[in-house]
C-alpha cells in the first residue's frame, strides 16, 4: 500500500509540473498573440493570415512586400496599391 501512495504522489507531483508549464506555455502564446505587430503572413485561399495571431489580413498580394493588399487615398481607397485589384472582387 504504501507503494501506491508513493507511485501517487509522484504522478500528482508530475502532473502539477505539466500544469505548470502549461499554463506557462498559455501565458507566453496569449502575449505573442496579442503583441502581434510583425505578421507572418500565409495564404489560405485568396486571403492573407497571419501565422501568430491568426488575424485575417484581408486579400492575399503577390506584388506587395507585406503580402497582402493595401489601399490608399490615391485610389479612393478601392485599388490595392500594389497589384491594382479591388478591394471588393467577386
């Protein structure tokens, strides 16, 4: 008996370690996540996502050295600045 008492308290003991490096592991994602300034970018589909923080970055852009479109006011804020495609596409 007395050796599943101790064979216990060692799985206890190992499991609050996980936990502890879970949450752990938690924490430090939930800051990256919300620290996200420089964006990896992947493209799903024709959209732009980055690869930390899973934020939609809107239409994927070859032609763009962020890799996804950017609109300004030059194109009263229709064309992508990079490739000239609209910012609405059927």
């Amino acid at each position: 008996m007395a050796y599943l008492d101790k064979k216990q308290k060692f799985r206890k003991n190992l499991i609050e370690q996980y936990r502890k490096i879970l949450r752990e592991d938690q924490r430090n994602l939930r800051e990256a996540v919300d620290s996200c300034r420089d964006h990896i970018v992947i493209k799903i589909g024709y959209s732009s996502v980055c690869d930390i923080c899973a934020k939609d970055l809107g239409w994927y852009c070859v032609d763009s050295p962020n890799k996804y479109c950017e609109y300004d006011e030059s194109s009263g804020w229709i064309d992508c600045k990079h490739c000239g495609q609209p910012s609405i596409r059927k």
